[in-house]
C-alpha cells in the first residue's frame, strides 16, 4: 500500500486571515489514517485555527484542505458543510440543550459521564443547566461527548488542561482504545506537550502560524502504515453514504 493511500488529511498552502493579519501558514503538512498526533503550541500559535478548518468549521483563506483525497464540500454560500465523520472537541463548541442530560440524546448520560468522572461526583452535573457549567465540566462533557460518537476522526483542542490526574488518565484509555480497536485517527491539541508526547505517535510544534517542528512521540498510538480503520456495523453502516469506499 502506497502512502498516498493512507492519508486522511493533506494541506497545501494553507493560509488564515484575520483581518488582514496572517495567523496561519503551512506549506504542507499530511495527517495518516489510525494515526494520533498531537498539535503543540501556545496561545496564538495557530492550532485551535488549524483544528477548526480540519473540522470544516471554518474555511482557509488560501491553499487546500484534502480530506479522503476531496476537498470539503461547500454550500451555495460558499460555506463548507459539515461531515459527520469528523468531531471535534472544544471549549467554544456551543453546547446545545436546557439540562446536562439533554445533550446525550437519549442515551443514558448517568452511564457515560460514570465512565470519565469517579466517586459519583458526576450525578450532581445532570440536572444542572448547561450555562451554569464551569470550562473544566465543559471540557469533561464535550470529551465524553466526542468519545462516544465514535467518530472516524476525532480533534481535541485544549486537550487535558482541566482535568485532573484521574480524568486525564481514563481518558487516555479510552482514546487509546478507540484508535486502537476502531482505527480511529485523533488530533490533539494543547500548550504543551506533557499529556501529549505519552500518546502521540506524532508530535506538530506551531509558533506564530507556522510549523516549527515536527518530532516522533513515545506514544501508543499506530503509525501510518500500521493500521487501517476496520469495517462497521449497524449504525456506523449509515454513514457510508457520506464517504468513499474505504
């Protein structure tokens, strides 16, 4: 298998403006499928902008984005439409709902949120309104959220600064397993590399909108030739209408 064949993400060109002020500029970077890479840099270094054109949240004022080999599709507006293959994670993603509870659809939130926050200290979270939550209960309910939409490719910005040692650590198993038994490829991002460099396979330092350098981590994570994202069944079947054959 050829590496073109493995890519999920490839940028050229890429640059972002804002008001006439370049914040993001990369000549070429490429992202492989089943792979976890981790985006480090500081505040104003480019990867919370990155992540969200990664997610089609926004669109890059010069260059390409290639996902699966095509260009993210767009409306009459020129607006990019959203693939429901790809989540991502973030304090600035609004959280829509009344209660807690409302934002996991029907599914069982007492069930999910046990999973990710111990010693019951979850159960008072359920009934609370959604903007009464501080951005640590925000992190912890978008994570759990992401995790359990079993995305084909998950992005985390701001991964792990508000949890504690406990939280941060169940969720490293849990995204370990999800890029390990569903070929999940994950993008994580953060100001550091501390909780990073143990699961990345992949480390991408950004200074000023640029890439500064590009280092191997130590984590567990598959490399790009080392695994392919296996076929779903029952629900996961209904997304194959938004890609290609895998």
């Amino acid at each position: 298998m050829n590496q073109r064949s493995t890519l999920i993400y490839e940028l050229k060109g890429l640059k972002k403006t804002f008001n006439n002020e370049t914040v993001l500029n990369i000549g070429r970077l490429q992202f492989h499928r089943g792979t976890v890479y981790g985006i480090v840099g500081s505040v104003g270094s480019g990867k919370s902008t990155l992540l969200n054109i990664m997610a089609g949240l926004e669109k890059e004022s010069e260059g390409t984005v290639k996902y699966d080999n095509s260009s993210f599709e767009t409306n009459w507006l020129g607006k990019v439409k959203s693939n429901p293959e790809i989540q991502l994670s973030c304090l600035d993603a609004e959280l829509k709902g009344g209660k807690v509870s409302d934002l996991f659809k029907g599914k069982s939130a007492d069930q999910i949120l046990s999973r990710y926050i111990k010693n019951g200290s979850w159960k008072p979270l359920l009934d609370r309104n959604v903007n009464e939550l501080s951005k640590g209960e925000i992190a912890c309910i978008q994570m759990a959220l992401g995790v359990e939409s079993d995305p084909r490719v998950l992005l985390v910005d701001d991964y792990g600064i508000y949890f504690d040692k406990d939280m941060e650590s169940e969720f490293r198993k849990r995204l370990h397993r999800m890029n390990k038994d569903q070929g999940t490829t994950i993008l994580l991002s953060s100001p550091h590399d501390q909780h990073l460099k143990f699961m990345a396979s992949v480390l991408i330092y950004l200074d000023n909108g640029h890439i500064a350098k590009i280092r191997p981590g130590v984590g567990k994570g598959t490399g790009p030739r080392q695994q392919q994202r296996p076929q779903r069944s029952g629900r996961q079947n209904q997304r194959r209408k938004y890609s290609k054959q895998r």
